[in-house]
C-alpha cells in the first residue's frame, strides 16, 4: 500500500488493529479488509480507486459503519468518509436545499438546518451517528417518513465516482449515465410491475424512479444501491419545515399486531409519525434504566405524533386521533421531557433489542422486514407463528406507520448455521406471501442478498445486474452485495466461535463466564460514537474509530477467536486510550463493559509478569501514600521542586506535565483519633461528642477511602458532621482498608481480590447487624457497590455488603426527617463522576440539589484525568482534550460566583490543575453557612 499512501493526503491503515476495527458493521458479518482509507478530499476518493482497480482490490464506503445488514464491510480497501469528509457544505433556506460531503452526521446538518426553521425529514434512531452517505446508500427513513418521505424523496443533486472512476452528476434526469435512458425503455415491463409496489419495498435497486411517471430521476433510482454502483462524492438534499407545534399520543393495544390492525385509522388523522413498540421491549427498557414514563393499558403501543401551526392546533389533533382510533387506552403527552423520554424507549430499541426477554444474545439479519400497512397485522400474527414453529424468539418494534418492522432474534448463528439459513429463507417466503419486502429501510447487504431470488423473478434479477452494469462493469463497487451475492451463511462473525473460559479475574456472571460471548456484546449501533455524554470519552477527543468501545471490541473479538494474542500490540494500542470511565456500562444499549474487559485483558497479559513501572507507582498508589502520609511536609516540599518532581514522575511512568497533588498535613484517621482521645481541633469545627452523634437513629460506617483520607480530610469531617446531625453514631474502620480501585485499573485482580477480602473483614460486623455503609469518592463507592460482587463472587459477604453501600446523598435522602439547608440564588457547577453516572447513579444528588433551590449546571461528560489515566505517560494531551468536551467550557462559562461541585478525586484534581478552580464536595456544600 505504499504507493497509495504516496498518491493521497488521507492516511492508510493496513494495521491488525485498523483491520479488526472495520472488520464488522452493525451486522453478523465479519470481512477483514486489506486496508483502510481515510480520504480528505474528492481526489482522494479518485486515486484510491484508480489504485483499487489497478491492483484488482474491491472498494467498499463506509459512513458511521452502522449498516445493519453487512453493507459497509468488505475484503479490499474501506473507505471511512466520516473521519475528514464530513462538512455541511452549505444551506440554501430560500430553495430549502442542503449540500453536505457523504460523512456528515445527520444530527450536524440538523443542528445547521435549524436556525433557519428547517430539518432533514428522514430521522433514523441513529441519527446522531449515521451520516448521509450511509442513509442515502441505504435509503435510510425513520419514525417521520409517514409525513416527509424516506432518503430517495429528499434528494436533488448526487456527484459520484462510478466503479470506472469517471466522476457523474446525477439528477432528476437520466443523462449523465451512458445508456441509462435506453436501460430503462427496455425494462419498462419489470420497472412497472415488480418494483415500487409500497413505499417500503427498500429491498434490490429503487429502479422505478427511472420510469417516466416517477421522474426519471438518476438521482433518486441511485439511493438504496449500497455503495455497489458509485462511491458518493456529495449530495444536495431537500429540506422540510420544522413543525410549530408538536404532540406525542401514546395509543395502547392488547398487542402490537392488533395495533398493526388500527393503523390505517390513525394514519387517517395525518400524524407526522408512527411508531410500534411491543410490551417486552418496554419491560428491557424498564430493566435497564430502572423506570419508563407511566404508558396507558396495552400490551402494545403506538407512539403517534401529531402537528399543527400551533399547540392547540397539534393537541387537537391528537384528542381526535384518541377518538377514532381502536385502542384501549390512550395518554396525550404534552410534557416535552417525559415525550422525549418515551422517544428514547424507541431510540435505544436497537441495541437493548440485542438481548431476549430471558437474556439471551439477539441478532439482526431479519430485523426489518416490511408490508403493506394494511397486511401487517395478519403478517405479525404469522411471523410469531415461524418464530415459534423455529425456536426463536426477540422483541418487536417498528414503523407501523409503513409496515416496517424491527426485531432481533436469538438465531442460532454459532452453533447452528444451517437453522440459522433455513430460518432466514422461510421468513423470506413469509414476507413475499404478504406482498411486502425482505428490508424496509436497511437494504440487504450481506444479510439479503442471497434472498432477493425468494422475492424477485429472474427477469427482475437480471435487471438488477443489468443496471449495476452501467455502473461498475468490473465489479469493483461493494461485490457480493444486491448482484452476484455472498451466501448469507458466508462470513458469519460468530462461526466457529469456541468458549474463551473467564480467567480468574472478572466473573462475568451475565456472559456464563465467557469473555468471547462477553465482548461480542457489541452488536454495532455505534452509540459509543455520538456526540455528547459519558461514553467514550476518547472518541469524542479523537474521532477515530480506535477509541470507540465498538472499536475496542472488535479488536477483542479477534482476540477471542484467536486471530489475535491478548499479548499484541493491537490489543494494547486499542485499549491505551480507554479511561475506564465505565459509562459504557450504563449507557451502550448492549451493556457493553470497556473497563472490565480492560482490566481483564490486562489481568491476562501481565499476570505473573513484569509489568510497566506506572502499574507499580500508580496501582499500588494506596500503599505508597500509607508511607507518604506519616511524613507530608517533607513529601510535599519535594514535590514542590520542579527539576524533581519532573523526573520523578518520569522515572514512575507519569506525565512530568501533572503537579503533585499535596498531602494534607494530618490525614483523616490521624484527626479521627485524635478526637476520640478529646482534642477539640480547630479545624474540626465541632466537639467530639458531635461526632459521635446521638446514635439515635443507629450508627452508620464512614468508608474511608484512600484519597480522601490523604489529601481531603475536610470532606470526611463534613460528612462524619452531617451524619451525626442527623442522628447517627459514626464509625470508621477499625484499620485501614482499600477497595482496590487502582489496583483493578491496572489489572491487577488478585491484589484488588486481597483488599476487598481485608475490606469484608473490616465491615462484616457492621453490614452483618443491618449498618449501613456510606461512601464519599464515587469511584471507591463503585467498587464497593458493583466489582465487588464480580471479584469475589463465591463470598456470601460480597452481596450482603455492596446491598449495604450508599452514596452519601442516597443516605441522606433515605432519611424521613432530615432536610437539606435552602441555597436559593446559588449557582453551582456539578461534575458528576463518571463511576457514579453508570453504577450508582446521579438522581439522588440532583433531586438533593433540587430541595436545596439552587441553579444547577449539570456537566455531561468525563473530567479526563480518571483516576490513573490521565496520570499515565503519554495520555496528557488526550486527557486535556478530554476536559475540553465538557468540563473546561462549562466551567469558563460559568463565571466566577458559580460554585464547583465534584465529588470525585480525579473531578477536583483535574479543574485545579486546567482551570485554576477549587471544586468542593457536596458534603462541604451541606455544610456552608
């Protein structure tokens, strides 16, 4: 490839790792490509070709690498347009027209569009990560295609490459392609009669757009083709009015079929959409946030929308919709926060689809099909018989509106492939009894293609082969897709995939103990690659697909089918960046784990190994602290010397950038003992007999962590305050004890097993008569509440203690008679820990902040330093740009009488040493006068 890499500015990856990661799209499908491509310009585009077809490489484009059918995948170069050619080009709002570059996100042309009182129509529930070259090869549509169309309704102008490298212009006309016209004469009989029949009929080539009477369009027939005929270069695209008003009804049906049944009633009622979910989807959801907004009575839904000039025209609308609509129950939403909270059930319905309503792993491959809207309740009731009659089972959702439906299945892809095809091909002859289409809206790819004979004649095939012809004479485009196709049992990801038995490290009690079945988690929907958030804080400093969870597992998949060594190079490059920030753990709507498959992996590879020195200096920082903590000023003073400093953090593998956090002059246990010997501290700010606190209320255990106990005694004084004003004797551990959080970050399990034993000891007698266990550093309390169980799993004490944690807040607010003090006026900025965002969540202290009546700034996103990452050599500047996502502008933005509020160690550390500004933690915060 280094003729290539001399031929454009854009980079080439032929590495293991750049591989693994685009190996896999959101489908089953695995193809390792020869390369990747990262095109900057339009002639990158045209030399990586010209390179392609000289050396007789197959060129696949690649938006977001969403596709769920296997269409972005292939065995030659992959060309990633979302990396550099990703502009909104320009918006006209006179002509309501938008020209965009093919690796624009949806939501950016969105948020470009907007000012102007406008919207791109089509709206995927990917839309924050899809780009428009993806939906426009896909003829993507969404939940609002009822009112504004799908892709091919919204485009006016295409510039491609075609498979002979020759650059077109495709419009509302049949010109710019040699014999496209005559094509079409000849082939009026098959365009008429066996394409176009439904909106929906998304599977093949959308060739009746070249028929007269639909337009004639070149532009439009070319969306849908799946990168098989052109690499798209730029698009113009049609624009819509963002409504005035808008209402969300929830309609609710004994089931999602006989919701299928009312649909042409409510479509009757003009509503700008549609969409179906079914009662088990509701109840994946409802497990995996912990709450749904109130639904009305049904076992399934329809979430319809309705428009107008203004609310009362919108509301009207939907009161009617309630009227004429069959359905047993209905609600009005006209909340636009519990009406996007409804929105999100369906959002996430791909990914948390991915597992069955008993756990089991679920599949796409037949997950949208569509009919006719008025066969689609007959076509339900039949496809839950085939399933049934099958042995599988998965969680409906879906465009009732078009008759399009989602579903993922537990198909037996790994241990039965046969089953597996024969399913796929029943379900094909199903869908064509009905009139409908073997894909709605996500093509075929590798998932379909083969089935395109079930639905089409031989004529209609031919045709197929005869307009990609046109196009790419030599095959180059995408082969294997639409014309002359893989078998759909070709290039299953889960093929001969064998038990990767869990070390003695994590349990992986979800996954059976299986690492292999664990990181295969990751089905694709690429939400780790969204804007905005906790998740993958990498990525959003990057842009590279390396630093996306998606990313790291697929890498960790070749691991776990052996194509790769949990000791290589790709696998430690694809974890570097990770920060173990754990928010995938919360918000991936597969649960995918980063944080635990890293410590994993690095518990694999260096056990009973020599290990980085950073591993050392850091993973065992509780230790080293237990040393520098009887003897602060002289550590301090030596941190304080630069040159020194400087080279000894180089000389401990850490960024010689970073300060030195100070010691505080006595350590929390030092002051805690004191009291209990009746020395009234100054800077206690209360007498002994505080301290102990009535006991009226029970005693309470304080955990102390490390970090607090060395470098923030003030917090654990304010909190010990707060619990005794509340009525509670406060106790800490008898010795010092540690979770083993750096320890677990470091991969080091079977010293953070040793310290968890040595912390079950510790509070054994406290959890064991029914105390509660409260904790002040959010990362340290996750440990408690969630790895604990995962590490020592054949300890009956683990579960009785982490049921017995809480964060302070959560104390608090569990208390009937205590009240927090009024701030009103106050402003605050609130960095929540990233641990706390997805194992103990973040609601207690915001509805505490809430009750206090102060201005909350709520910080979404990672502070960057997480506990030893930022810390480590090499991972300052993405550490910096890490903060810069959220932390850093909120905080310049926020102004200097907004207080800062962060009750992580690594949140305070990192804004004092970016932004100059001291953080202070809630329990300080209860305490101001």
């Amino acid at each position: 490839m280094a003729a290539l890499r001399g031929r454009i500015d854009g980079a080439v990856d032929t590495s293991d790792r750049r591989r693994a990661e685009y190996s896999s799209d959101a489908s089953n499908y695995r193809v390792l490509p020869a390369a990747v491509v990262f095109p900057r310009t339009d002639d990158d585009v045209a030399n990586t070709l010209e390179f392609a077809r000289a050396e007789g490489l197959p060129v696949t484009a690649r938006g977001s690498g969403t596709s769920v059918a296997g269409n972005a995948i292939g065995p030659g170069l992959v060309l990633d347009f979302s990396r550099h050619m990703n502009r909104v080009v320009s918006i006209d709002p006179d002509q309501r027209l938008a020209t965009v570059q093919p690796g624009v996100v949806l939501s950016e042309l969105q948020r470009a569009a907007r000012p102007h009182g406008l919207r791109f129509g089509p709206d995927p529930s990917t839309q924050n990560r899809c780009t428009l070259g993806g939906m426009i090869g896909n003829n993507a549509c969404g939940p609002r295609a009822v009112a504004w169309g799908r892709t091919s309704d919204t485009v006016r102008e295409l510039r491609i490459l075609d498979g002979t490298c020759t650059e077109r212009t495709l419009a509302a006309d049949l010109s710019a392609v040699p014999g496209l016209a005559e094509f079409s004469r000849a082939n009026l009989a098959v365009l008429r009669t066996d394409l176009g029949r439904f909106d929906r009929q998304a599977s093949g080539y959308g060739l009746e757009h070249l028929l007269p009477e639909r337009g004639a369009s070149a532009a439009k027939a070319f969306v849908g083709s799946e990168g098989t005929c052109g690499l798209l270069l730029g698009a113009t695209v049609e624009l819509v009015e963002l409504p005035a008003a808008t209402v969300l009804t929830v309609l609710g049906y004994p089931d999602i079929a006989t919701a299928a049944d009312d649909v042409a009633a409510v479509l009757a009622c003009a509503p700008i959409a549609v969409e179906g979910i079914d009662a088990r989807l509701v109840d994946v959801v409802r497990a995996h946030r912990g709450t749904v907004p109130d639904l009305p009575r049904g076992g399934g839904w329809l979430f319809v929308e309705t428009a107008g000039a203004t609310r009362a025209e919108a509301l009207a609308a939907a009161q009617r919709l309630c009227r004429t609509a069959g359905a047993v129950d209905s609600r009005i939403v006209t909340d636009p926060g519990i009406a996007a909270a409804l929105w999100r059930i369906r959002a996430d319905g791909a990914g948390l689809a991915g597992r069955t309503a008993d756990g089991q792993p679920a599949w796409p491959g037949w997950e949208d099909a569509a009919v006719p809207p008025a066969r689609l309740g007959a076509y339900l009731r039949d496809f839950a018989d085939l399933t049934r009659e099958h042995g599988v089972d998965g969680l409906l959702y879906g465009h009732i509106g078009d008759g399009c439906i989602h579903v993922r299945l537990d198909l037996p892809i790994a241990d039965a492939p046969h089953r597996f095809r024969a399913f796929l091909f029943d379900a094909a002859e199903l869908v064509v009894r009905h009139g409908g289409s073997l894909s709605g809206e996500h093509g075929d790819g590798r998932a379909r293609s083969e089935l395109l004979a079930a639905m089409y004649s031989p004529a209609v095939l031919e045709v197929f082969a005869g307009y990609k012809a046109l196009f790419d004479p030599g095959d180059i485009l995408n082969p294997g897709v639409l014309v002359a196709p893989r078998p759909i049992d070709a290039d299953l990801r889960l093929a001969g995939l064998g038990r990767v038995a869990a070390s003695k490290g994590y349990l992986l009690a979800e996954d059976d103990g299986d690492m292999g079945v664990a990181v295969h988690r990751c089905v694709g929907v690429g939400k780790c690659r969204a804007d905005g958030g906790f998740m993958c804080p990498s990525y959003q400093a990057t842009r590279d697909e390396k630093d996306s969870t998606r990313g790291r597992a697929r890498v960790l998949q070749e691991v776990a089918r052996g194509a790769l060594p949990w000791s290589s190079d790709a696998v430690a490059e694809s974890l570097d960046l990770c920060l173990s920030c754990r928010a995938c753990r919360s918000d991936c709507p597969a649960g995918v784990d980063m944080a635990t498959y890293k410590s994993e992996t690095l518990y694999r590879r260096y056990r009973h190994r020599l290990r980085p020195v950073d591993h050392y200096a850091l993973g065992w920082l509780p230790r080293w602290l237990s040393v520098a903590s009887r003897m602060p000023r002289v550590v301090n003073a030596l941190a304080g010397r630069t040159a020194l400093r400087r080279a000894g953090l180089r000389a401990a593998g850490i960024d010689p950038r970073r300060d030195v956090p100070r010691l505080a002059p006595r350590t929390f246990r030092r002051i805690w003992r004191d009291l209990d010997e009746g020395d009234r501290l100054a800077e206690s700010a209360y007498a002994p007999e505080e301290r102990v606190g009535s006991g009226v209320s029970g005693e309470v255990m304080l955990w102390i962590d490390t970090f607090t106990d060395a470098f923030d005694p003030e917090i654990a004084l304010a909190a010990a305050r707060l619990l005794a004003a509340a009525g509670y004797r406060v106790r800490i551990p008898e010795r010092r004890v540690c979770c083993g959080l750096t320890w677990i970050s470091t991969g080091q399990l079977d010293g953070a097993r040793a310290r968890l034993r040595a912390t079950l000891t510790a509070l054994q007698e406290h959890v064991d008569a029914g105390g509660v266990v409260v904790g002040l550093e959010p990362s340290c309390t996750a440990v408690l509440r969630a790895d604990l169980t995962e590490l020592l799993p054949d300890d009956p004490r683990a579960a009785r203690t982490a049921a017995a944690v809480r964060t302070l807040a959560e104390f608090l607010a569990e208390q009937p008679t205590w009240r927090p003090p009024r701030r009103t006026g106050r402003r605050v900025v609130v960095q929540p820990h990233c641990h706390q965002h997805a194992i103990l969540g973040f609601d207690a202290d915001r509805r505490l902040l809430a009750r206090m009546g102060v201005t909350v700034t709520e910080i979404t996103g990672c502070c960057g330093l997480a506990g030893n990452f930022g810390m480590q050599s090499g991972h300052y500047d993405i550490s910096v740009a890490v903060a810069e996502n959220g932390m850093l502008p909120a905080l310049r933005a926020a102004g200097a009488d907004a207080l800062f509020l962060a009750d992580g160690f690594s949140c305070r550390t990192q804004a004092a040493a970016l932004s100059g500004r001291r953080a202070r933690h809630i329990a300080q915060f209860l305490l101001e006068g």
